[in-house]
C-alpha cells in the first residue's frame, strides 16, 4: 500500500525554494514577499501615528496620502520631515 500526500494549491508552491540550473538555491518570492510585509508594516505604523498626532485634519489627509501613494518614500518623509516636535517625543 503506497500512501500518496495530499497535492499542495500552487499558489503555495511559488513560495518554495527554487533550485536554478547551476544548482543555486533561489528564494526570491519569498524574499520579495517578506519585504513587501515589512514595508506594509511599516506604512500602517506611519499612517497611525498620522492619526494619532496632534496636526490638523488637512495635514493629516495630506500625509496619510503621500504615504498611500509612496509607500517608501512618503514613510521616510513623514518622519523626518512630517512629525510636529509634540508628536516625535510622545
């Protein structure tokens, strides 16, 4: 009796480790998918603290949509240039 393991969706195996023709170990989708969370995280922690920062109601529109629209750039933006000095020390 041969037993047969259950076939994977393949959507999860484009998430495995790959072995190139010279025998090289890629793990590139992974690797793109774990940056991806990282800088997704990382916009969710900036557009919160837009939210909870003592600006008015335009300037936090404004920045929470740099951030949405340039999610690496409009993060950097917001915190070194965007912070009131109220809000950087809270």
């Amino acid at each position: 009796m041969s037993t047969q393991m259950p076939k994977l969706p393949d959507a999860l195996l484009s998430l495995n480790i790959r072995s190139s023709s010279e025998g090289r170990i890629e793990m590139i989708p992974t690797a793109i998918s774990l940056v991806g969370a990282v800088i997704l995280g990382l916009d969710i922690f900036a557009m919160v603290s837009v939210l909870i920062g003592s600006s008015g109601v335009m300037r936090k529109l404004m920045w929470i949509a740099v951030i949405w629209l340039l999610p690496i750039v409009g993060m950097g933006l917001y915190f070194l240039i965007g912070r009131s000095p109220a809000d950087a020390h809270a």
